[in-house]
C-alpha cells in the first residue's frame, strides 16, 4: 500500500475583456484594426510531491478574438481555443528552460482555412512566478510545428480583405 498523496493543484480563473489597435494591421491594411480578446483564462498548475511546480496547463474556454474596424464598421470574431501544456524539466527559477507545446485551433479568418496545429517551443525561458503561483514563459521561437497553418501574408491580406469598406 501506498503512503504517496496527490501532488497539489494550483487553479486560476482570469476574466478578460481587452481590446488594443494593432498597428501592424492597421499599417498593412491601410484603416484602422483593433483585436478584442473577451472571455477567461485558466491555468492549472501542477507540483509533485515536494511542492515544486513541474507542469502547467492553460486554456481559454469560450474566450473569442474579435477583430475589428471602426473606419469600415466591419468587424468578425472566432474562438481562441488551444491548449498550451508548459513542462519545467529543471524548476521554475528565473532562466530555467520550460517546453511550451501549443496544440489546438488558431485564426480562423473569413475565406481561408482555420489554423489548426501543434508549435512546440522547446527552449523558453522562464522569467518569473507570479502571485499567484503561475510561471511566466518568454515562448521565443519555435521549435517545430506541424499541421495545417497559413502563411503570415495569406493571414493579413484575409484579415484586411474580411474588414475592407
């Protein structure tokens, strides 16, 4: 028999509703663009036995993106919904290297096909603990990706195409 518990779970629920312009959008499509991110973030934080953090799990459920121009009144929404799994092989100290793997639906832009893949950043540096005990992630670049994605000019000239006057 067994004297081993459960490693403990960290839970956190963040209610978001942020909207910014984004210049880059704005400069290739020549009006303005803002992105809106509304809904929840959650992340499970999970530590072993002696407490240390050594997983981490996010999620956005029902969390939409909602692009949007106030100069052609158009605008167009889909859900953000992928999962990010964040593994700390050596600790969560400032600088340790985490695994983030990123698997799910990404942008899904009126006239082209969604984004659906796994991106894997296999070196990405941890930069603090927050408050409330979730490890903060420089993803950096990636390191391998596999799926169905679209190029990032197929992506912009969709997004300045679905809100053109």
């Amino acid at each position: 028999m067994s004297t081993a518990s459960a490693a403990e779970l960290t839970r956190i629920s963040i209610p978001v509703d942020s909207s910014a312009p984004s210049p880059l959008l704005t400069s290739a499509c020549g009006f303005d663009v803002s992105i809106t991110q509304v809904g929840t973030l959650k992340a499970t934080v999970f530590h072993d036995q002696s407490g240390a953090i050594i997983r981490e799990i996010d999620t956005q459920p029902g969390t939409q993106l909602i692009l949007s121009s106030s100069t052609t009144g158009k605008s167009f929404s889909f859900l953000f919904s992928s999962t990010f799994r964040n593994e700390f092989p050596n600790g969560t100290a400032p600088g340790s290297e985490a695994v983030v793997t990123a698997t799910g639906l990404g942008d899904k832009v009126p006239g082209i096909p969604a984004d659906a893949r796994q991106i894997v950043f296999a070196n990405a540096p941890v930069l603090f603990v927050n408050s409330s005990g979730v490890p903060i992630v420089d993803f950096g670049p990636q390191s391998s990706s596999s799926g169905r994605s679209n190029t990032d000019t197929t992506l912009v000239t969709a997004i300045c195409s679905a809100l053109a006057p």
